[in-house]
C-alpha cells in the first residue's frame, strides 16, 4: 500500500511539473483572446436597437449623458448603456466566416436583435445549446458571445429610462406647483403669489429636492381615468418643458410624466418634498 501511494505522488509530481512546463516554454503562446469587434465602448455616441416583437429603441450620447430619442425624448438609465455599450468588447468565444453558411440555422437572416453601435451593426440570433451562447453576426463574421447580452436588450422598455425626475444637469428657470409658481428672474427666486411666511430656504430645499428626486420604478402606464389631477409644471433653462400629473393614493403616490404617461412611483415623504414649500407642522 505504501508503494502504491508513493508511486502516485511520483505520477502526479510529474504530470503537475510536465504542465508547467509546457505553459511556461519559451516560444510557447497561449492563443489570443477574440473579441467582437475593436470599438471603443466609451467612445459611442449613436445606439439604435431593433427587437423583434418589441419597440425599437434609439439612444444618443450628449453632453449631459445618454438620453433616449425614440421612442421617447427622456434621459436613459445608464446601467442599462452601460450593458449595451459593453456589447463592443464582448468576448469572442468562436468566431468563423459567415459566407457560404445558412444564416437560416443560426437564426440571422431574421435575427431577434439588431444593435448599431455608430456604424457596426451587430445582429444576435439563436442560442448555442452547449454554453448558453449566443450567435452574432457582424462584418461576414458570426461569432459565439455570452448569451446574458440578449435578455439584456429585451428587457421591458422601461429598464432603458433614467430613475431620475429630472435630466441630469438640469437647471430650473421655473417649477408650477398647483399652489405657487417660483421662477428665476436677475438671479433671484421668486414666488407667485407672495407669501411671507415661506422662506429662501425652504424655496431653496425644494428646487435641491427636485434635482436629486429618484423614483423607486417606472412603468409604462397608460392615460389616466381622471384628468382633473394636480398637474406639476418645470420649465428648464434650456427651454425644455416638463410636466408631471400627481396620481396614485396618499400611501403609494406616483407622479405621471405627461404626454407619454409614463408613471414614476416615489415615496409618500419625496412627493412631500417636491410639492411642499412650507415644513409641516407638529399638528399635520
């Protein structure tokens, strides 16, 4: 028994120092990573996302970040860009020309997603059944990538939009509450009508309020049942409009952005904030 074991820890010693030196011999390469294509994710400016069966998707790099252009005009999450720019420099776990293939079979002739990114069109079709991944066709190349991408791209429309009330970098000339109106004039806040009893600072937490604001979900609703709902209206100083209908009941308010109806839930204590400019009383 005890030359059995000894001979075993001698075959093993041998396979272990065999491997290692056929992984460090001189002039011995490890095969190359492949990757899908050689843009630079950070450097995209222009998305455009076809999903069969569902609505088509367009995004644009701004000066202020991601927004969506169709079919909305809202800020994007960017989690979610960051999922899809991430597309450019996914790994290439196979890849073999696409000429001469039945693109039928790997289901790309009709393919479930489409991405430009710029100018490369990437089209995903069916799932490997081995790995889990994913074919994709670009430049008469098809290529084997992780397959998560494709549940990423066809996620509920609403994943793509920004949590946020307002776009980033937003700066207020105006915000109408159902109650009072404050605007910005030579630099100065000003409240309509006048009231003595509201401070600087208060005007002051509330513009700081709407700024940071953050829903807890979005979903896409459709039109209200009632249209006589208090409505919230902010102007920014690049002249765009936003507008808000408050719906929902006092323990789950949401606020309804107007015209796409597309319902932002928040907080009974952040719809306080955004629409109060007097703190509440010890008696409320």
């Amino acid at each position: 028994l005890r030359s059995i074991m000894k001979t075993n820890i001698l075959l093993f010693i041998s396979v272990l120092c065999l491997s290692l030196i056929l992984y460090f011999e001189p002039g011995l390469e490890q095969p190359e990573k492949q990757y899908l294509s050689s843009l630079n994710s950070q450097q995209i400016q222009h998305i455009t996302i076809q999903r069969k069966g569902l609505e088509s998707i367009e995004l644009d790099n701004t000066d202020q970040g991601w927004f969506i252009s169709k079919p909305y005009q809202l800020a994007a999450n960017p989690l979610r860009i960051g999922t899809i720019t991430a597309l450019a420099e996914k790994r290439s776990f196979s890849q073999f020309p696409a000429a001469g293939k039945l693109l039928k079979k790997y289901q790309l002739d009709d393919p479930l997603i489409t991405v430009s990114l710029d100018d490369k069109k990437i089209a995903i079709g069916a799932e490997e059944p081995i790995n889990q991944h994913r074919y994709a066709l670009l430049d008469d190349m098809i290529h084997l990538i992780d397959g998560t991408v494709y549940y990423q791209l066809r996620a509920n429309l609403d994943t793509f939009i920004s949590l946020y009330l307002l776009p980033p970098g937003s700066e207020i000339q105006s915000i109408e509450l159902p109650e009072h109106k404050i605007s910005i004039e030579e630099g100065k806040w000003l409240l309509s009508p006048e009231d003595h009893g509201i401070s600087a600072d208060s005007i002051s937490t509330l513009l700081h309020s709407w700024k940071a604001a953050q829903a807890l979900r979005i979903k896409i609703g459709s039109a209200p049942s009632s249209t006589d709902a208090e409505v919230i209206s902010i102007s920014l100083q690049d002249q765009t409009q936003i507008r808000y209908r408050v719906a929902g009941d006092a323990g789950n308010p949401e606020l309804i952005r107007l015209p796409w109806n597309i319902v932002y839930q928040i907080t009974p204590q952040l719809l306080e904030q955004l629409t109060r400019l007097t703190p509440p009383s010890i008696s409320d």
